[in-house]
C-alpha cells in the first residue's frame, strides 16, 4: 500500500475538489445541505442507479417534506411510494429514524457520524455521508466508491469483502479527508467512482487524479478492488396463485414473518411447504396441485381448481434468494366468504392504487400476456 506525504494530500485535496467543483453531477439533493435530504438520498440510493433514484427522491419529498410528515405517513403510503426501488426494509427503516428523530430527539439531528449511528437504518457510510456534507465533519463516507477509488489510489489489496476492511479503509482515508470540506470531498470521490474509476470500462487515462493513481501507474487498475466473490442466490420455488372472482382478484398483504412486509401479492407458496413428510413419492405438479386444492379446502373452506400457466416460472432476484413462481391459475363462479381466510378481493382496476413489489408486477404482466391484456388498468 501506498502511503502519501502531506504534500501529495494537500495535493490531491486541490486536484480533486478543483475538477468536482467544474464537473460535479447537478442532483437534486445536493441543492442544499439539509440533512434529511441527504439521508433520504443516501438510503435510495443504496443498490440503486442515481438515474433510477432521482424521480423517486423528488415525488418522495413531495409526499413527505419534512422529517415529521414521514414520521406520520401511513405505512401503505410510505410502501406506495418506494415501490420499484427494491431492498423495501429501507423504507420502513426510514420511518423508524423519522419517528425517533421526532420522539426522541425533538426533531433536531444528531450531527456527528458516531451519534448518527444510533437512527435506524443508518449505518457507518450513511452516517459519515450525513455528518459531513451536512454538518461538515471531518470524516469519510466509505462506500462501494470509496473502496474502489482508494483502493486503486493506493494499491489497497484488502478484500473489501470482509467487515473489517471498512476499519481500515476509514483509516487510512480520514487524514485525506479535506478539513474544510469534507462533504464535498466526500461527494467528489461518489462522482469520481461513478465516472473515470467505474467498476467496469472506467477511463484511468483521463481522470483529474489520474497523476495520484498507483494502480494505473502499475497498470493493474482491474486488479482493485480486491473482493471475494459472494455466494449464488440460492433458487427458491414458489407457486402463484391467481384466483378470480366477480369481486376479483384474491390479494395477500405479507406479514412481519415474510419478505416483502405490508405489501401486497397474489397468494404466494413456496413448494418446500407443500412437502408432507409422509409422502413416499417424489412430488410433481400435480400432486402439488392437488396439496394446495386440499389445503384451501380444508384450512380456508376455498373450493379451487387449479390449472397451470403456460409458460416458464416467473424469476426474480433478491440479494440471497432467487425466487422461480410457476403460475396457477383458479376461476370462481361467485365471491367464495374469505372469513377464513388472510387476503381480500381486489378489483383489477383498483390494484395499482395498493403497494406492489416488483415480483408481483412481473406476474401481472405474464398473466396479461397470456391473453389478458386489459386486466390490470388502473381507472
């Protein structure tokens, strides 16, 4: 690893704050240094593509102005409004902070990134990323960026994969930091990351740092970072079950157990919880068919007949699981008594104004592409 005098710091600081103040990104959060915007920004765009974030970031300040109009929302509201984005636990993280910012720090922000870490759903990058550009401490936001950029800055071989590496990217990073701009500094490296030292296809030859960059000088940039590939999503079956009634579709709100809590799917099962020890056979479609038939009959009192899609499984991806959802299909000639049963109709037209994950979106678009076009048109 490569250690710099003060010199090359002082440096370094000039070089790179000179090209972010020509060439940073215009973004909406960084129109001021409130820390509410920063922190919503900073959570969205958590595994998520700056361009994918900014709409979502402005109709989500529309919705929610101020710390205690999120502190406030109702959760199918706050749901509604992060749809798409994914990861939702950062969400209703989001609000937790919100109300214990309100409740408990009469809603007035802890300003250092230690005091920071206490909110919900912050960790250290977000709380460095806080307490410098809105509060100007002295401290480094270490994120995807920053391992990349520093770590080819300098020749850093930590597996950036492991937990402790972050202890000491933040110390060899914080006596960079620069100590009248810290936030800047900060977002500079988010933009130098997100440009010339891209993960894939990045452009060492013409940064602005290009002169500071061991890695490119030793021309082994693709070497760094150095992280330890992570596991497969393992693949977990499911089956979907569209139900239709004259009251319409049979809709399910996930629970506080499940993935995907407070928003709302068809009914969703994975096929391991149709595996009944007893069995002797290997199970197959129709014998799940007939598990699940059985099942709505003898635990909701649901008279169904199931019939498979035509089709491959619906495939979605979260971060360990890769869910696979064979769709079945069931017609009732009446709206059976869901008494027993946890879920509601839902008319077609009304089923867009509910909470979607982006799975469920993808069953709605395959069950119209199998010959129901107009089924699910918001009025």
């Amino acid at each position: 690893m490569e250690k710099w005098s003060t010199a090359t710091i002082r440096e370094f600081r000039q070089t790179l704050l000179a090209w972010y103040d020509r060439e940073g990104r215009d973004l909406p959060w960084r129109h001021d240094q409130d820390p509410y915007h920063v922190w919503v920004s900073e959570i969205m765009l958590q595994q998520t593509q700056v361009q994918t974030v900014i709409p979502y970031y402005l109709n989500f300040m529309a919705m929610f102005p101020t710390v205690a109009d999120l502190a406030q929302a109702p959760e199918e509201q706050l749901l509604k409004a992060w749809q798409g984005l994914g990861y939702y636990s950062r969400a209703r993280n989001l609000q937790r902070a919100a109300r214990q910012l309100v409740d408990d720090y009469r809603g007035k922000w802890p300003q250092t990134a230690a005091e920071l870490l206490d909110l919900t759903g912050i960790g250290p990058y977000t709380a460095g990323a806080i307490a410098s550009i809105a509060f100007g401490e002295v401290v480094p936001a270490v994120d995807g960026n920053a391992f990349r950029v520093f770590s080819r800055l300098l020749l850093i071989d930590a597996d950036i994969a492991k937990p402790q590496t972050r202890k000491l990217f933040e110390q060899v990073i914080q006596p960079i930091v620069d100590p009248q701009r810290p936030g800047a500094f900060n977002q500079a490296i988010m933009d130098l990351g997100s440009s010339y030292m891209t993960a894939k296809n990045s452009d060492p030859a013409h940064s602005p740092v290009r002169a500071f960059d061991a890695s490119y000088r030793e021309n082994c940039v693709a070497d760094f970072p150095v992280k330890t590939k992570a596991p497969r999503p393992r693949p977990v079956p499911y089956y979907g079950l569209i139900v239709t009634s004259p009251a319409g579709y049979l809709m399910v709100q996930r629970d506080a157990t499940q993935m995907l809590t407070g928003y709302w799917t068809f009914p969703l099962i994975q096929q391991a919880d149709l595996q009944d020890a007893t069995d002797q056979q290997p199970a197959t479609l129709q014998t799940d068919i007939a598990h699940l038939e059985q099942r709505f009959m003898t635990d909701y009192q649901l008279p169904i007949t199931l019939t498979p899609l035509s089709g491959q499984p619906v495939s979605h991806t979260y971060t360990h699981q890769r869910w696979q959802v064979k769709l079945l299909v069931a017609e009732l000639s009446s709206a059976a008594d869901l008494t027993f049963y946890p879920g509601k109709w839902v008319a077609a037209s009304t089923i867009k104004t509910l909470p979607l994950p982006k799975v469920q979106e993808k069953l709605m678009t395959r069950y119209q592409n199998q010959g129901h076009p107009a089924a699910f048109k918001q009025n």
